[in-house]
C-alpha cells in the first residue's frame, strides 16, 4: 500500500508539473487569437510575400500542432494512471480525495471526447479549460514554491 500511496503522490505531482503548463497554452492562444484578428481585418500591407508555413506573429503552427501532439497522450496517460490508483486504493478515500477523484475523471472523460480535428484555437482553449479545473482542484498555484 505504502507503494501505491508513492506512486500517487509521483503521478499527482507530475499532474500538478503538467498543469503549470497552462500559461504557455495561454500565451500560444493569445498569439492564435490576434493572429486571426490580423487575418480578418482587411490589411493595408497585405503583400507580404513570407507568408509560407509561418503565421504572421511568428508562431510556428507545426511546432504547436507536435506540441498537442505530445501533450494530449501525456496527460491523457497520466490522468488514466491517477484514476485507476485512486480507486484500487485499499484505504477509505476522504472527501477531499472523493472530490479530487470525480474531477480526474470529468477532466480525463473530456480530454476523451475531445474532436481530434476540431481548430487548433479549440483545442487549446480546451486544454486551457482542463488545466483550470486542475488547478483549482488540486490547489497547485497556491503552493508557494515560485519564490
């Protein structure tokens, strides 16, 4: 039991470790929404000729599209990892861990249902949306460790 209470205590904080995460999905959603701001509006300079695979505020769509692409079986695995840990625990689970428990899964079932090819700009507010619930949840963020 005391293996399985490592385990957790490892897989949850790698959690915490993927949940930090989101200010970068912020930062990249940012850059996603001007730039479709910039590609809307009718532009005054629009004969720029280096519009080949970049995108006009410089971010690179492959190496987000990899990004996701690395992300999502991660956290999927790790989410997946944590749920079957905390439910074949022998010990009688507290409220708090009954709590914690039922949004892995809400994050986890979502993260499942989530369309493969729905735009990237969805795809990450999700991610977004996700991490949040994490967040809030397991209280990582309040920690006081940036100091």
């Amino acid at each position: 039991q005391s293996s399985s209470t490592a385990k957790l205590k490892s897989l949850t904080g790698a959690l915490e470790i993927m949940t930090e995460t989101r200010s970068a999905f912020l930062m990249i959603h940012k850059e996603l929404l001007e730039e479709q701001i910039e590609l809307s509006e009718p532009a005054e300079s629009s004969h720029s000729p280096d519009a080949a695979g970049g995108s006009p505020s410089g971010l690179n769509l492959q190496e987000v599209m990899k990004l996701i692409g690395v992300f999502e079986p991660s956290f999927s695995f790790l989410l997946l990892q944590v749920i079957k840990l905390m439910t074949t625990m022998k010990r009688k689970p507290s409220n708090k861990d009954e709590e914690l428990l039922k949004t892995f899964k809400n994050v986890y079932s979502k993260l499942l249902r989530a369309e493969k090819n729905t735009p990237l700009l969805s795809r990450i507010e999700l991610h977004i949306e996700l991490l949040q619930q994490l967040k809030t949840q397991t209280g990582s963020g309040d920690t006081g460790a940036h100091s």
